[in-house]
C-alpha cells in the first residue's frame, strides 16, 4: 500500500535497478548532510492549539507574487529522465494540476521548450553559471523566449561532489546494459523496456545549444564537464542582472552572511539549500540553519528553503520557523519511478493532504497563523 512519500521510495527502489535508483536517492561521500536534512525535522515538535475552529483550510502561499494552492514547489532535478520516459514533461505537469511551480532544471531530458509547450502551467528555469557565458546567455535567452518566469541560479555547485554510490556502480549514462549488470536489468523489466522503447536518454536542452558537438548523453556531459567554472564570484551577479530582467533566485545558500549579502544585492529570492545532500559533505542542514539566515534577511528577500522534506508536517515546521515555500526533489522523483505521471500526482497530493491535516490538528487555519509559539526545538 503507498501512502505516504516513504512508501514511494520503497516502490522505486523495486521499480529502478540499484544504481539508477542510487543516483537519485543518494548522496555525497559519507550522506553526512543527507541524513542531516531528515534529522533536523525531527528535532522540532509542534504545539498545537485547541478549539481554534480549524473548519475553513487555506494552504495557499504567494511567493514572488505567484499565487500556490500549496506551499511547495517541485526542484529542479536531472533525474527525471532516469525515472520515466517524459518524466520532466509528467512531473512539470503534476506541478500545474497542483497548483505549483515545475522548476526546470538546465539537465532535464525534454528541451525547456518542450518542457514549455506541452506542459500547461508557470515555469522557472534553474541554471549554472557555466564558463561559456555566450552558451549560458542563449539558454537565458531560450528561457525568456519560452515563458519562464524567473531565473534559479544554482550555486553550490563550484565542483562536482563524489557521490560514492555512483561511483561504486561505476554507472555511466545513458545506461547501457552490461555483463556486470545484467541481472539487474531483467530483475527490472519493465524498466528496461520503456528505456528500450523511448527516445535515446538525453538532455534536452543542451542538445540543441549553440556549439554542442553531438547531441547525445555523453557528449552533453562532456561540454557540462568543461563548463563548471569554480571562479564565480559575488561580481557575476550583475551580469546576470543585466541578461535577465525578470525575478532573480539564488539556490544553495547556506551562511547568514551570504544571505544577508544577496539581499543587500536585490536578489528576489533564495533558496536554503544544500543540494539535497548532494555537494559538500557534513554541510549544515538546511532546517537548522534556516532562523539564522531568517534573521539576518530581515524581510529584505523570500526565503525558501529544500533538503528531506517528505512529510506535510516537514513544511509546517519550514513555514513555521521562517520559509514562504520549500521545495522537494527526491519525492516527485520517487512517485514518477513508481508509477509515472499518476506516482507523480499522488506524491503531490499527499503532502497537500497532509499539509492541511496537520494544520487542523495543530490549530491553524491559514499559514500565516503560525509563529514561534507553535513549535519548540529538542536536542
Ligand atoms: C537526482 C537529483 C538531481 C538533481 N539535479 C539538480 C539540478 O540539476 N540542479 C539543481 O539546482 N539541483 C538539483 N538537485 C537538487 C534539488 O534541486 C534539491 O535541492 C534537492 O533535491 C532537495 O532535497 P530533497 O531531494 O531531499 O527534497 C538534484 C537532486 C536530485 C535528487
């Protein structure tokens, strides 16, 4: 029976050979932050208030003067590709029956145009801010074209992590069958079978960028692999507001000080980040960080906040100490490896679901109700 986001988890580990489902529930070196990220939840208990008349239920949210009929977005991941044929295409559609934002990430197998056009509903583009900034201008450019509504620039990324599992499985992508897994692709049919009957694995976006030798996997992450710059600093910033008029997010904030700075800067939006446990290692978790970078933005810029949010009662918490929104990645990629764009849709409903039980049993009707008095921290 699936009925909550860890019973997802457990069907795509079924539905997924070990080492794509490892891509996307594992993490960094020792999964330090990975574990973090869940932990943190659990030091926070709730204080619910009684006879509140809870009957009327509003979990509604504006974040960058967008209206949300729930307090979560979907993050930008290139794992969905790995799920399901289309899964970018499924999941940004899940969002907009939602109620939500699709985040695209720039590794999405469907192009940010397909993306765009088959998927009905307001859309964001995340990117990097890569070497070749002719190539990440046209990929600016493409988003403005195609309607995304604000830029996500993702900035924890200076190199790329070891995430050990990956390496363990010596996976490479796309997948291909081999000697040394081929008892996991026919203990994993049906998997294989859509891989087999689908488009060849790419990433969509990049395959047809300016200047990009071959359109395939391999060649795409060659040209991400000469891009990564690690010499970015706070100075990019201004280039990119002069590229970009619309809102501006910066994802994968983690200090006071860089927060207090991006809101000194203008910047719209963060997001308390740490990849999902992704990049560095015994990184703080993002809940336990999240009062300190509240207080030291001081309502200069929105906060949102992502990492191991799996449960309606995780975004209360969230919400409670400070965050507008969260966003979940891991879920929505555990509900399309179950089942396609339905795991999707019931991933997204249970955690609307359960968002506005736990409202009533703690006591508050809409969330701006909630304040300080209505958790406390354990250690
Ligand atoms: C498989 C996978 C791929 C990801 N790819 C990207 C990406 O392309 N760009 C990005 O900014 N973040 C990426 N992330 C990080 C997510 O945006 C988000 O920060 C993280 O998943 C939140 O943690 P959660 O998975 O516990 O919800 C990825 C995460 C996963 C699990």
């Amino acid at each position: 029976m699936l009925i909550n986001v860890e019973d997802y988890r457990k069907r795509a580990e079924k539905r997924l050979p070990r080492s794509i489902f490892d891509l996307i529930d594992g993490g960094a070196e020792d999964e330090i932050t990975l574990k973090r990220n869940r932990a943190g939840f659990e030091q926070i208990s709730l204080v619910p208030r009684i006879l509140a008349n809870v009957e009327g239920r509003d979990q509604s949210v504006t974040v960058l003067g967008n209206r949300l009929e729930v307090p979560f977005l979907l993050a930008p991941t290139g794992g969905a590709k790995t799920c399901w044929p289309n899964g970018d295409v499924l999941a940004a559609t899940g969002a907009h029956k939602c109620g939500t934002i699709f985040i695209v990430s720039t590794y999405t197998g469907s192009s940010l145009e397909e993306i765009a056009e088959r998927a009905p509903g307001k859309k964001w583009f995340q990117l990097y801010i890569w070497r070749d900034r002719s190539l990440v201008k046209s990929l600016v450019d493409r988003a403005k074209a195609a309607g995304y509504e604000a830029l996500v620039l993702t900035l924890d990324y200076p190199v790329p992590a070891l995430r050990e599992r990956d390496v363990r499985h010596s996976l490479v992508l796309p997948p291909k069958i081999t000697f040394k897994n081929a008892l996991e692709s026919l203990l994993h049919p049906l998997w294989v079978k859509r891989l087999m009957f689908s488009p060849s694995m790419s990433m969509g976006t990049l395959a047809i960028a300016p200047g990009v030798s071959g359109k395939d996997l391999k060649s795409t992450s060659a040209l991400i692999k000469k891009n990564i710059d690690p010499s970015v600093t706070w100075e990019d910033l201004k280039w990119f507001r002069s590229i970009w008029s619309g809102p501006l997010v910066l994802k994968g904030v983690l200090s006071p000080e860089d927060a207090r700075q991006a809101a000194s800067l203008g910047i719209d939006a963060i997001v308390v980040s740490n990849h999902g446990g992704r990049q560095l290692d015994a990184a703080i978790s993002t809940i336990e960080i999240l009062p300190e970078i509240v207080e030291a933005v001081n309502g200069k810029t929105e906060i949102l906040m992502d990492g191991g949010i799996r449960r309606g009662s995780d975004i209360i918490k969230a919400r409670a100490l400070g965050a507008k929104a969260v966003l979940i990645g891991r879920p929505y990629l555990y509900g399309l490896a179950a089942n396609g764009g339905p795991g999707v849709d019931a991933v997204l409903n249970i955690l609307k679901t359960e968002v506005d039980r736990t409202m009533a049993l703690l006591g508050i009707s809409k969330l701006s109700d909630l304040n300080k008095s209505y958790f406390r921290y354990h250690k």
